[in-house]
C-alpha cells in the first residue's frame, strides 16, 4: 500500500474510551492514508466518542466491559459478522499517538507477502516525534519484553499497539485476553504458531487529546505490567500445544495464509534482517 492509495482489504480497528479530541483527526488521517473501512470500538465512554466515532464515518461497536482486549475482541466479533471480511487488520489507538500516515510501513510487507504480522516498533527522539511514552511505561515494557526472551524464547522490540495481521492469522491464534495482555499474546502465539512475523519502526507522537488510561500513571502501569507477566506465565502451556501441533505436520498458519511464506520469527528470537 502506498500513502494516499487505497486497500480495500484492509480495516482498521481502533478500540477508543473517552477519546472525543483525538479520534477525528485519527480517522480524517486513515483516510488520508487509504484505509477506507475503520471499526471504532467505544469501551463505556461517557463523552461524546462515538458520535464522533459516527460522523467520522466508521462502524461503532459498543463494549460495555472495560478492557483494551475486550474491545478488540468486541471488533473482531464485528468483523466476523460481515459478508466481506477484510484481508487484513490495523490495530492502532484512538488517542493520535499512533501515526496513520505510516500505516503503510506496517502493510507493505504483508501485501508483498513477506509477513503476515506485523508490529510498528515506536521510535522515540526524532525530530518532529512528541514521544509521549513515560520512563515508568518504557521501563515495564523492556521488564516484559525481556521475560518473553526467558520463557519463550522469542525477542521483541516493542509491545506497541500499531500493529497489522491477516485475518485469517488473526482467528487462528484464538485470542482471549480481555485486557492489558492482549498485545504480548498475540506476539507470543504468533511467535509458536510460526507466523511470518516483521517489525518495522513507526513514528510515535504524544497523544492527541484526553489521558491514558494505563501508561499515563503509575498504578496504571503497575497494573497492566503485572497483567501481562501472568500471560508471560500462562502461555507457556499454549505454545507447548502450538509447537506440538508444528513438529506433528498439522498446518501452521503461514501454510494456510495466501501469499509468498514471509521469514518467521527464528528460534531463538531475533527478527529478520531488513532488506
């Protein structure tokens, strides 16, 4: 996909709670970049985000249970119901600090079938990028990044939330958490499942509006680090079964998945080298 064409098999899903200020200069920059379908899933706000949602043309899910994996859950469901599911999708926030205008950086490689997922790796202290990532939040985030080193063998850059997969990858890793663990699973069973994976390095900007509601303080991230320790440990069990299912001949998603076979995450778990 390049920037201003069109990808008509491409949704964007954006989970969104109270975020009014940033969503519609968000969805106005998704179709700017060409994505014209967007699924914007409202977590219990109580301002005026899905009528913002609405106007700016995407279909609005409600989810009444809080939870960044709910609402992604909430979407999938949606899209799962349509006559035309899509062939891929954008996950990204509704706060503006994910960049839409590089959403063809995290595309590109599965048009090309190079991958079938791919995380935007957020790059902070360029020029022109606000950052917006606290110390507290970065720190956590290498804490877990360096368990899923330990326990499954699988090194990742960056849990961001920009992030692209094939729908049929997507179902096939039969996600389930509901909350602040949603990310590292689905890096984690990707990882054992064999998927085609890539990270490339996106722009990361301060939010556009509103507060976080976990980086933005302490608690908020204490809570969600603890959360996704438990996935770091509760996993383990699935990527046995899923590693299982690999050595015993039974097709792995990057067999089912249409396209050139992308560059797996090798054992070990450094990531491809860029072209």
């Amino acid at each position: 996909m390049s920037p201003g064409g069109t990808s008509p098999d491409v949704v964007a899903l954006i989970p969104a709670l109270n975020e009014e200020e940033a969503l519609p200069g968000v969805l106005a920059e998704l179709e700017e970049a060409g994505v014209g379908r967007v699924v914007v899933v409202d977590n219990g706000s109580t301002d005026a985000t899905p009528r913002v949602a609405q106007a700016g043309g995407a279909t609005v899910v409600h989810e009444a249970e809080r939870g960044y994996g709910a609402a992604c859950l909430a979407g999938m469901a949606e899209i799962r119901s349509w006559k035309r599911r899509p062939e891929v999708v954008l996950f990204l926030d509704g706060d503006g600090s994910d960049d839409p205008a590089a959403a063809h950086q995290l595309l590109e490689p599965l048009e090309s079938g190079d991958a079938e997922m791919v995380v935007g790796v957020r790059v902070v202290g360029e020029p022109g990028v606000g950052g917006g990532v606290p110390l507290h939040a970065r720190l956590g985030n290498l804490v877990v990044r360096l368990g899923a080193r330990l326990l499954h063998g699988v090194r990742l850059r960056d849990l961001g939330p920009f992030r692209a997969i094939r729908w049929g990858a997507l179902e096939r890793l039969e996600m389930d958490d509901r909350n602040w663990g949603w990310t590292l699973q689905m890096q984690i069973r990707a990882h054992h499942a064999g998927l085609a994976y890539r990270e490339v390095p996106v722009p990361h900007r301060a939010r556009r509006g509103g507060r976080s509601k976990v980086s933005g303080s302490l608690a908020g991230s204490l809570r969600a680090g603890a959360k996704m320790l438990w996935v770091l440990v509760s996993e383990m069990s699935r990527g046995r079964r899923l590693r299982e299912a690999r050595r015993d001949g039974r097709p792995g998603i990057s067999e089912q998945v249409p396209g050139k076979p992308g560059a797996p995450l090798r054992e070990g778990g450094d990531p491809p080298p860029e072209e």
